[in-house]
C-alpha cells in the first residue's frame, strides 16, 4: 500500500540562554529555555533525502542567541514573536514557526547592613538567587498571517490549610472516603491562558504585566474561594482571570490534588485535632477544565503536557 508523508516538522530544542542586561551596576537576567519548530515545504527532504528547502537546526540555534543580542529579551513572548516573524518571513519554504519558551525567575539578593562595610551594600545589584516557587512558559505560533499565544505556568504548588470541604459525593460499595467539613487543600498549579491579540493590526499586550496580573488574581482567586470541591476553586481562579484580564479569551488549568491525609495518633494515646496530616504524593486526583470567555471557541488542547 502506497505511503504519503502527514504533519511534520523540525527544529531545534531547548537551546539555553541567559542574557545579562547590565544597566550600570544594576543588573537583570532573562533565563530561558527556547525550543523551535518549523513546517512547510519539506516533502523533498523526507522523500529524497534533498536538503534544498531545510534551515539547519544549527542556525536555528544561533539565531536564538543572535536575536538575544541584537533585541535583547523583553519576555519570553515578545522574543518569541522575533523569533518566529524571522523563520517565517526570511525562509519562503517555512510556512509555520511554533516557538515554545520556558522561563526561570531570579530575584535580587539582599545584602546585609553589617556588609556595607565592606562592599556597600548598596553597590550589590548582581547577585540573585533562582526562584522555586514556578516556571513561566510561552508557545508562540505565526504563520506570515496570524498568531497564536498561549502563555502560563507550571509548578507553582498553593495551600490552603482550612475553609475547604468536602462531602455529598457520590458513594457506592467501594467509597471508604470520610466527608471533610475542614480539610487541606492543596495542588500544583499547571496553567495557560490564550491572548485575543492574533495580529499586528491590534496593539500588543504588555506581557510582563499580564503574567504578573494573571498569576495575582490566580492566586487571590484560590486564597479567597471557600471550597467545597477543587473544581470550584479552579473555575473561580478562572473566571477572576477572564474577568479582569481583557487581553485573555481562555484559561485551562489542571489541578493535581495534592492530598494531605489527617495521621491516626490514636495508638499513642494522642487527640490529632486537624494538626497533623500525611503528605501523600501520589495516587492523587486530578481535576482539568478549560474557562472561557462567553462566545469564543476553545482552541488550548485538553492534554497540555508538551505544551
């Protein structure tokens, strides 16, 4: 039976790049990790083996640190629009470019008073430690016409150790889950979110605000919610956003549980009065749905584990 080549691409994956902005003695970091993928006219390269149509994977690599050089690095998103504007644009076999970015926070250190002595602590403005709390990500897809960006987060783990419950669920003859009227709550955020910005006829989003905005009502939205199951939660984390973030059409999350199981110190002749609990990894439930803007179309994919 005759074959026929379907959906490809190529390109170079997590290239690692730090740009160092020194602004006199103060400096910034921008840590990214940028992967890109590129499709069009490739059919000749897989059929014959004619390299003809291919940008080497190489200069996809180079070009990722160039344009660090030569357009600094605002965020990931507008290095990602460079980025992907370039491939499709200079490269006429090149019809799509998906840019995928994964950013690492720093923050400053602090130095101590009892140092200026030394060095003056005002005059330390270089030295960061990296932040553990979540990482940033970016997918940016353009195809010479249009664009696509879905940014968010991952690994960004949130308690609440009361005003959750849990109870009226469903029970059959294999349900051994105890109703919690006061429980932890507890979950590792994974989280994206669609612009409505498609083309450059409208004005761009300032991204850096809307990520720190988006992130602030996602977790006022978790800290404020009184729960009664996670999925509550997550559709009020999702509705905050939508509501007071204009730029944003889509949001979908998924929620692992992060169970914390009340210990039985019974044996020991102790009362365990909701103090201490069980931290368990795994099983563990996972909640996932998608809140819209009333009107528009999901386009994030239901599975975002490559995105």
């Amino acid at each position: 039976m005759p074959t026929i080549l379907g959906q490809n691409q190529y390109g170079k994956a997590e290239n690692r790049v730090v740009k160092i902005t020194r602004d006199g003695d103060t400096h910034h970091i921008k840590d990214l990790n940028v992967s890109v993928a590129l499709s069009g006219d490739m059919e000749d390269v897989h059929y014959s083996g004619s390299n003809a149509n291919v940008l080497p994977t190489d200069t996809t690599k180079n070009t990722v640190y160039a344009f660090a050089k030569e357009y600094g690095i605002e965020s990931a998103e507008q290095f990602g629009i460079h980025l992907a504007r370039h491939f499709v644009t200079s490269q006429e076999p090149i019809k799509v470019a998906r840019i995928r970015i994964e950013e690492y926070s720093w923050e400053r250190i602090e130095t101590s008073e009892a140092n200026s002595k030394f060095i003056g602590s005002d005059d330390v403005k270089h030295s960061f430690v990296r932040k553990g709390q979540e990482t940033r990500v970016t997918q940016i897809t353009y195809d010479g016409e249009k664009w696509e960006v879905i940014s968010g987060l991952k690994d960004l783990v949130v308690m609440n150790s009361t005003n959750s419950e849990f109870w009226g669920y469903v029970k059959d003859k294999y349900t051994t889950l105890q109703e919690a009227y006061d429980r932890i709550l507890a979950t590792q955020v994974s989280a994206r979110w669609r612009f409505s910005w498609t083309d450059d006829e409208q004005k761009a989003p300032n991204w850096e605000k809307s990520y720190e905005q988006v992130r602030k009502h996602m977790l006022q939205a978790f800290a404020e919610t009184y729960s009664l199951s996670l999925q509550q939660t997550l559709y009020q984390m999702g509705s905050r956003i939508i509501n007071n973030r204009s730029e944003i059409d889509e949001v979908r999350f998924s929620l692992p549980n992060k169970h914390h199981f009340l210990v039985d110190l019974e044996p020991f002749g102790l009362k365990n009065d909701n103090e201490v609990y069980f931290a368990a990894d795994r099983p563990y439930g996972l909640i996932e749905a998608t809140v819209l803007r009333d009107g528009v179309e999901p386009q994030i994919p239901v599975d975002m584990t490559n995105l």
